[in-house]
C-alpha cells in the first residue's frame, strides 16, 4: 500500500469522517488561518475591505517611493559635488594664472636689472 493510501487510512479512522482525503487537514488549517488573518487584518487597519497582503503591497510601495527619493538626492549630491569640485578647479587655476603673471614680471624685473648691471 503506498504511503498516501495508509495516510488517507488513518485520517479516515481519526477524523471519524469516511469522506476523509490525506491533504484534508492542512486544507483546513490553512483557509482557518487566511480567514482569521483577513478579520485581524480588518481589525487592526479599521478597513473593511482589508484582504492579507495589503499592507505588504503598501509597505513595498513605500519603500518604492523612498528608493526613488534616495536615488534623485543622491543624483542632486553628485551633481553638486561635482561642482564644487569644477569650482574649486575653476579656483585653483585662477590663483596659479595670477601666480604665473606675477613670477613672469618678477622675472622680467630680474632680467632688466641683471641687464641694467651687464650681467
């Protein structure tokens, strides 16, 4: 006799239910289970419409949304990194141009008076 039928067997002899087919409890269970969290879930949310997994589907649209804010702040973050950075650059290059002119004058100063004194 294969495993199913000797299930169905003792079933039939504990439930006392001739009609009884192995799978016929965990059935039960689970629809007992679905029904109570559907009257919790309504309970709890004060909607009578709630069905189990509403609050998941809003949880993770939730959190969709806040990918999404994440996501555009950390584009706003590079961006103005990155200009800060080209500002910064920007900057830099300035003094150094300013630097270099003073050096060229300095230099040609320099010159005029090694000239000036024949070296």
């Amino acid at each position: 006799m294969q495993l199913k039928g000797l299930a169905d067997k003792l079933g039939k002899k504990l439930t006392g239910n001739d009609d009884y087919e192995f799978g016929d409890i965990t059935k039960k269970a689970a629809t007992t289970v679905h029904d109570n969290a559907e009257e919790v879930g309504k309970e709890l949310t004060g909607d009578a419409k709630y069905k189990p997994g509403d609050l998941t589907k809003g949880a993770a649209k939730e959190a969709d949304k806040a990918a999404d804010v994440l996501a555009k702040e950390s584009e706003q973050l590079k961006e103005a990194a990155k200009n800060k950075l080209g500002d910064l650059t920007k900057g830099g290059a300035k003094e150094a141009d300013k630097a270099g002119d003073v050096l060229g004058k300095e230099s040609e100063q320099l010159k005029e008076a090694a000239d000036a004194t024949g070296n």
